[in-house]
C-alpha cells in the first residue's frame, strides 16, 4: 500500500495543507508524514493540528521515499540545491509548482530519479480540486498511480502528457477565476437590477453550484443543458443574443489562449 510509505510536503503553505490534511482522512498514518516550513511557529502549528513531524528539506529527503515539491515556481531552483545531494533513483519527486517543467527538475538531481508534474486546482482546499498528472522522463505507472493515489484525496485527478500542461493550466489551473469574476460581474447586475448584495450573491452562487452538479452527473452535453432552460422568446434567449452580441465566447476562448501563452513562457523561463 502506498500510504505505508513515508511522503514529504516541501513547502506547506495553504495547497501543502490541503493534501496533507487530504492524505490522512484517506488513510495515510501521520508518523509517515513529513513536513517543510520556513518559519518554526508555522511547523508547530502544523505539528499541533495534524501530529506530523516537521524537518529540513534535506532531511525530508534522507527519510521519506515521497517528496512533494509545493514551493513557490521561483524557490523550486534553491530547494533542488538542498535536494539533489541526498535524492536517489529511488525517490519519487512530485512537483506542484506551476510553469516549472520536469526537465528543469531532472536535470538537477541524480541521474534517472522520477519526477511527475502535477498542476493542482485552488478548489482542492475544499476536496473539489483538479490536479492534472504528466509523467516525467524516468516516471513508471507504478509513480503516476501513487500520485494519482495523494491527489485523488482532495478532488479528481486526470493524467496529461507534459505537452498538455499549459493548456490544461488555462482552463483548470487558473479555472476557478474565472468562475469568480462571472459571479463577481453578475453579482453587480443583480444589484443593478434591484437585488441587495447578499441576495444577489446567494442566488448566483446556489445557481453555479446547481449547475456544475447537473453538468457533472446528468452526462448531457452543456448545449443541451443550457437549451433545456432557453425557451422560445422567453428571458433566457434574450440574455443569450446580448452575450454573443458582445462577444463573449470568442473573449473567453481569447482569454484562455493568452493564460496557455503565458503558462509557455513560464516554462520556457521568460516569465
């Protein structure tokens, strides 16, 4: 079983958390849990809210077969310096950091030793995430299903190749924003309507919420949905027509090729 083996989380700020609070309701023993802070007061609290045990990164290294690289992208090159004199083949590095391709970490650490790229979703703070798995060069089935296995506990997980990632960074990794703003804009057109705030936001959220549920479980296709609430000359075809008038499909379909740009860039190292 994989959750005998000891697993690190290098780095456990608010995305480090969430797996490791994920992985011990999914079974995983908090004694072979270790974890990385760079602040003492935030490894005591760590240690006080799940009983893991908190260490050096180099230390992480020596002990756990597991390491979870949840750093900041531009702290991923000093934390590889720490790493690379103690990692083997042996280990299993999983990267969280957004933009940073697996060659950048394998050309760093010994020769052969796996790495997987995983891009996760803010949602997995509340067990709704997205986590999108791209093996790396030396990375075997065996690697991919044991990372499939730490991220399956906070939310769903689907497996790209690596030349995948920076499309999937635009719709899921940077996903939930967008989602935020269309509450946002709507929440103000229902003030603008007549609506108080609270009101406004309680509908629209229950609405998102409805929605999402409905696309995940009915297995219709979104057109078919959305037509299944457009009836003829009715209040929903008339919010339609003004959504195309202005654009809006050909402004997400825009907005999600500049984030798939950017997320290149970042991983080609001009960022």
């Amino acid at each position: 079983m994989a959750t005998t083996q000891t697993v690190a989380v290098l780095g456990t700020g608010k995305i480090g958390e969430a797996l490791l609070s994920g992985m011990i309701r999914a079974g995983w023993h908090p004694t072979n849990l270790l974890v990385t802070t760079r602040r003492p007061d935030r490894a005591e609290e760590l240690r006080t809210r799940y009983g893991v045990e908190a260490v050096t990164n180099a230390e992480a290294a020596k002990r756990a077969e597991t390491l979870i690289l949840a750093v900041k992208p531009q702290d991923m090159g000093k934390l590889l310096d720490e790493l690379a004199p103690h990692t083997t083949a042996d280990h299993l590095l999983i990267s969280a950091a957004a933009g940073i391709p697996t060659t950048f970490i394998e050309e760093r650490l010994p020769h052969e030793t796996p790495v997987v790229r995983v891009m996760p979703n803010t949602p997995v703070l509340v067990d709704e995430g997205m986590s999108v798995i791209s093996a790396g060069t030396h990375a075997t089935p065996a690697h991919l299903a044991h990372t499939t296995e730490i991220f399956g506990a906070v939310g769903k997980t689907l497996r790209v190749p690596e030349s995948q990632q920076d499309a999937a960074t635009a719709l899921s990794g940077s996903g939930p924003a967008y989602f935020y703003y269309l509450v946002e804009a709507m929440t103000d057109a229902g003030i603008l309507l007549g609506l108080p705030r609270a009101q406004a936001h309680d509908l629209i959220v229950q609405a998102a919420i409805g929605a999402a549920v409905m696309l995940r479980d009915s297995g219709e296709h979104p057109v078919k949905l959305r037509e299944a609430v457009t009836s003829p000359a009715g209040t929903t075809i008339s919010a339609i027509r003004e959504l195309e008038n202005h654009g809006v499909r050909a402004a997400l379909i825009n907005a999600l090729e500049a984030a798939r740009d950017r997320s290149r860039e970042l991983a080609s190292g001009n960022g």
